[in-house]
C-alpha cells in the first residue's frame, strides 16, 4: 500500500515512517525542512508548506491512505491542523483517495457529539494549557466530518519517546494523566490506515500489551 505521512519529521511521524516501512509498505514522508531518514527503496520524501496545494498534490499523487501526525501544541505558530487538513482534504478527494488517520489529543470529540465527562476535563485541561491548539484540532475535525473522506481521528493523552508498540483503541478517551508509547501509536495510526475502514471517527488511545 502507497501511503503519504504528513508530520513526518515529528517525533511520532517519524515512528510511523518506521512502522509502515517495516510492514512493508511504501512510504511517502512529507516534512516541512529537513529530511531526518536515512535512504530506503521504499521511502519518498519531499518538502513543503501543508498549506501549499502544489506541494501535497505532489506528496499523494499515488496515495492509497494518508496519515497525519501534525500539530503545534504549545508552540505558540498559529493554526497548523485547519489549514493542513483543509488542503490534505481536497487533493485527497481530487485524487479519489478517502482514507484518513489524523492524531490529536484527547480533549477533543467528533463534532456534534455529546462529550464525556472525560473528555470534558481533558478539554480543559489541554484548553488551559494551549486554547489555541485545540480551537484548530476542534475545527480540523469539523472540517473533514463535512467531507466525503473515510476518517478517524486518534485522540492520545502524553505520548513518550519509547516503549513497547502495543496498544488498545476505544470509544472511551483516555486520562490526560497517563502516557502512551510512541511506537504504540504509531502501531495504531498504522493499522488503522491500512486494516480497518469500519473504526469508529474519534477513537483514544492507550498503551496495552495485547498486540
């Protein structure tokens, strides 16, 4: 499977590089500056602003799935995921490709969903922390619920550098006060992209040691 990683330079980005790389896939790693990989058959890269309709039309001309690992919490550079998704979006349906995996924290909910008491505080929390960053993941997620895209959002609480890659989805967030692997979620972010199409739009995710 052809699939485009936007965010791919990240921290959790370049775990999924990794992780669609070793499934076996062909990988094509959109980065803002400098390319961090080292060369693979499977592997291409390209550099742009999200925003740059030409540059993403380049990075999913032979997309089969997208997975987006973008954002800017507490960074303090204005909106990153609204003006992303909303170019990601339109050349993904130019192209006819529908399947899209973003990553965002877990204080958000689908739009026009009732929020959980969970996911209320972990709302707060995050909104204390960078109001900003979650107007824009909140208004992403509105943006491409309007689409005609087959999407799910990830929602993680802290995400650590390392650990083991396994990890459980569920309708229920989890607390912002635990961790989760970053090899897990790029597990996840993975297989969501490339196994399951029937996911629900806004799932959490949390560290587990079944898979």
């Amino acid at each position: 499977m052809n699939i485009t990683v936007f965010g791919a330079n990240g921290n959790v980005g370049k775990l999924v590089v990794a992780r669609a790389l070793q499934q076996g896939h062909h990988v094509h790693a959109f980065v803002h500056s400098r390319d961090p990989f080292e060369p693979d058959p499977q592997l291409t890269t390209s550099a742009g602003d999200v925003a740059d309709l030409e540059a993403v039309d380049v990075a999913l001309v032979q997309a089969d799935a997208v997975i987006s690992t973008l954002g800017a919490f507490r960074r303090g550079t204005g909106p990153v995921l609204t003006p992303g998704l909303r170019t990601i979006s339109t050349v993904m349906q130019r192209y006819g490709c529908r399947r899209l995996v973003v990553l965002t924290g877990a204080g958000v909910s689908r739009p026009g969903e009732r929020r959980s008491a969970r996911t209320r505080l972990n709302r707060l929390i995050l909104s204390l922390m960078d109001r900003n960053a979650v107007a824009d993941a909140e208004e992403a997620l509105g943006l491409i619920n309007a689409s005609d895209l087959e999407w799910t959002a990830v929602c993680a609480p802290t995400i650590s550098p390392d650990g083991p890659a396994g990890y459980r989805l569920s309708e229920r967030m989890p607390s912002l006060l635990t961790k989760v692997p970053g090899p897990a979620v790029a597990a996840g972010l993975v297989d969501l992209a490339t196994q399951d199409r029937s996911a629900k739009p806004v799932l959490g995710i949390s560290a587990s040691t079944a898979n």
